[in-house]
C-alpha cells in the first residue's frame, strides 16, 4: 500500500508534546515581557494652589435654604421653603441654591418666591419669581445648571384664586452676569 501525499501531511500536523512545550514556553515569554514594559508615571503636575482650590470648591456646601433670610413679609411668621435645588448655575465651582418660598397660610396657597442663594451664608443673591407677582410655582428642578419651573397665575382679577387660569413654562440659565429667563413651549395648555 502506498501513502499519499495528503496523508503525510495529515500526519505532519499531529500535536507532539514538544509542540506544546513550544507553544506553552513561547506564550510565557510574551507573558513576561508584558509585565515587564509598563507605561511611564504620569508627569503632569498643578500648583498647590490650584489643588487647594479645587479641594475648596469641591468641599464646600450647597447653601442651606432653611437658614437664609428670604425678602418675605409674612407678618412676623418664618417663610417656608416648599421646594428646594442644589447646583452650580453660574459655572464657578461652587453650589448655588434656588428655593421656592412663601408665606404660610391657614387656607389658600399664597404666591410664591423663587430666590438663588449663595455662600456659607445662604445669601439670597437673585429672586427669580417675586412673590409680589401673585404666581404660584409647580414642576420646580434644577438640573444641568439651569432652573426649570411653571409658573400659574390669573390674567385678571376676576378669575377666583382657586382656578389658574395662565400657565407658563419657564426656564433660567445664567448668561451675561446674570439669569436670563426663558419661556418654553408647554404642551399642556389650560
């Protein structure tokens, strides 16, 4: 019987232990090799006082709302904070606060004031809705740096204060040196 050509090249491609040793000791090699090329340490560097502002601006609080001096007359009575937001809106690395406040009322919901608060302090340093406007605030969040809410109201005094019968979604970013108020479309209308 005679063999034939692909039959010896059948038999040439049988695995021997000495291929596998091969194998295994080449797969080592570039094991070690590996671990032994490691990229270079990092070499950028900041000033001292580049890292102490940024552990300062990371450290510091948002304001507390609860503890701030809002301008409300709500005849001797504290103001209540009935919504609340942390974020930096003016893009200095510090937290501002925006809360929603107003009088507190036997019955009724009185209108509200949304003020921007600032610094360990809680200074109110923007009113963004003034309570004098007679509005009621709903869909109140800050995100993204900027103020997002819906502003209810009455085109007249006729209109009972139980109905709303003007609704305006609103939103601030701060541009310019100061917040610049947006209306946006509002799918829902009354």
């Amino acid at each position: 019987m005679q063999t034939s050509a692909a039959a010896l090249d059948l038999a040439h491609a049988r695995p021997r232990p000495v291929h596998w040793l091969a194998t295994a000791a080449a797969m080592a090699a570039v094991v070690a090799a590996a671990g032994l090329l490691q990229p270079e340490a990092a070499t950028a560097s900041q000033t001292p006082a580049a890292v102490a502002g940024q552990v300062k601006a990371a450290a510091a609080p948002a304001p507390d709302a609860s503890g701030a001096a809002y301008p409300l007359d709500c005849r001797g009575e504290k103001p209540a904070v009935v919504e609340k937001g942390s974020g930096d809106l003016d893009g200095d690395g510090r937290p501002e606060t925006v809360a929603v406040v107003r009088c507190v009322s036997g019955i009724g919901t009185p209108p509200s004031g949304v003020f921007v608060l600032t610094g360990p302090s809680s200074r109110v340093v923007a009113t963004l809705v003034d309570p004098a406007d007679g509005a009621g605030v709903t869909d109140f969040a800050v995100r993204g740096g900027a103020v997002r809410a819906t502003l209810l109201g009455y085109s007249s005094p006729e209109v009972p204060r139980c109905c709303p019968d003007r609704r305006e979604t609103v939103k601030w970013q701060w541009r310019g040196g100061k917040f610049a108020r947006t209306v946006l479309p509002d799918a829902r209308s009354m």
